[in-house]
C-alpha cells in the first residue's frame, strides 16, 4: 500500500514585513520532522511542495536531515489560501499583532469565505481552493507506483481542507482541523485496492518531551 505523508511547514513569521519567511523556529522544526521520517524509515519515491517559500524552506530542511537525496518538485497547488484577501473581504482586515486575536477574526473570515461558495468576492473560492488542493492530492495518489511513497509539505488550510473531503466534510476540514494543525505535523494518507483514506491526522508526538518548546499552531 502506498502512501503520502503530507507535512505542514514550520512556523513563518507571523507579524513580520514578511511573513512568508520561516522564522528560527521554523527552521529547527523542519529539522525535527525530517529527523522523524528518518526514525520511521521511510523511503520516499518523490517528494513535492507548494511555491511559498515557507514550504519550499521546509522542504529543503526536512529532507536535509532525512538524508533523502529526491528533488523536490513545486506545484502550487499545494499554497495555502490567501488569508490576507479572505480577511480583507470577509473581515474588513486585520492588523497581524496579536496572534490570538487575528485568529479569531481568520475563523469568522474562513466561515463567511466558505459560506459564499463560488459567488464569493475573493480572487480565490473556497470551492476552487478545495478543487485545486483535491486535484494535487490525486495527481500524487496517481503517480505513485505499487508500494511507493511521497512526501508533501504544505500548509494546514491545504491539510485539513484535503483530510475533510476524504471524510465527506471538507468544510468541517477547514474549519475546525485546519485550526488545530500544529507547525511541523505529519498526516499519513493511503492509497491501495480501498481507495484513497485518512489514517492518521496532524501527528506531532516528535515534539514531545525535549522538543516540546518547539510546538506551536502558527
């Protein structure tokens, strides 16, 4: 059975002129999680990315310390939505200074942004997010031989958007799993005779014990 092993990036800048950046922290999560894969095993057929440059930074750390020597290759299906369009037209934007606040403000804006569906004001739709986020996960599934895996590092909206609609609620995916995905979690996706399927979420035990000062949800 093969499967896909979709990472979230490390922590970005929040706050930052640019927030795309990984911050320090970010980086020394990238190292643990591909010190994890190592733990596991895992050998990885291919491994992919969206084009921001947080998930192109934690791709190349992550694989550093895996010892993988497999390109990686960017498809942009895989970026995040673009929080700042959806808060300035559901929200009426939101000073990034508080991570707490801004987070709640981002919860209403998900929720009115889903609520418009395709009519929505955005440059971006929720359901053309969801088709381009579903239609990357099934160009992998696609290419991966018998047994083979991949690797995919990503972003949590992408995550939990793509883990909702293998459960038939990929609103709920968004709205609620995307808001619990950790910077650095892991989440395992089969693909064999049953289908594509969902068999673990957000896994972030390597941030347990002496790496626990490096969790964090942005």
């Amino acid at each position: 059975m093969g499967a896909i092993y979709l990472v979230r990036h490390g922590q970005a800048s929040f706050g930052a002129e640019d927030y795309d950046a990984l911050s320090e922290r970010g980086f020394e999560q990238s190292t643990v999680v591909g010190a994890e894969l190592k733990r596991r095993g895992v050998t990885f057929s291919q491994a992919r990315s969206g084009s921001l440059a947080r998930q192109r930074d934690t791709a190349a750390t992550a694989l550093k310390a895996l010892g993988a020597d497999v390109p990686v290759a960017e498809d942009p299906r895989w970026n995040e939505y673009d929080h700042v369009d959806i808060a300035r037209h559901h929200a009426g934007g939101a000073a990034q200074e508080d991570s707490r606040a801004y987070q709640s403000v981002l919860d209403a804006a998900l929720a009115a942004w889903v609520e418009a569906g395709e009519g929505g004001p955005c440059a971006e739709t929720w359901p053309a997010f969801l088709a381009r986020c579903t239609d990357a996960l099934a160009d992998v599934v696609a290419s991966l031989g018998k047994g083979e895996h991949a690797v995919v590092f990503t972003s949590g909206g992408v995550i939990g958007a793509v883990c909702g609609a293998l459960l038939g609620t990929p609103e709920t995916g968004l709205l609620k799993l995307n808001r619990v995905t950790v910077n650095g979690g892991i989440t395992k996706v089969t693909s064999g005779r049953g289908g594509v399927n969902l068999l673990t979420f957000n896994e972030h035990s390597h941030f347990d014990a002496d790496a626990a000062g490096l969790l964090t949800y942005r």
